[in-house]
C-alpha cells in the first residue's frame, strides 16, 4: 500500500500488512524491506504521529 499523498513521487514508504507481520519500504530502495510483528507497527505509528521523530 502506498500513501495517496505519494502517487506520483518517488519516495515513499510502501507498507504490506499481514496477519503476523507488517513489512514496509522505501520506494527508493526496494529490496530493503524491513519486517516488524503488528505490536511494533502499532507502536512506530503511534510515536510517528506522538511527534517522537520531529526534529
């Protein structure tokens, strides 16, 4: 799945959301694919938008 704000861009996050894992990818390096169980994913996205990576 890629964010609609990125349609048209060539760097994005790709995220692929399965039963026992969630894998997600920057489109410009599509081989690295990092694979996290759904408890970090939940986790990541609530720190993302807590502001936890903010400069």
């Amino acid at each position: 799945m890629r964010p609609s704000a990125c349609a048209n861009a060539s760097n994005c996050p790709e995220v692929s959301i399965n039963p026992d894992a969630v894998y997600v990818r920057s489109s410009l390096l599509p081989d690295a694919i990092a694979q996290l169980t759904p408890t970090e994913w939940r986790d990541l996205v609530s720190a993302i938008r807590a502001g936890e990576f903010d400069a």
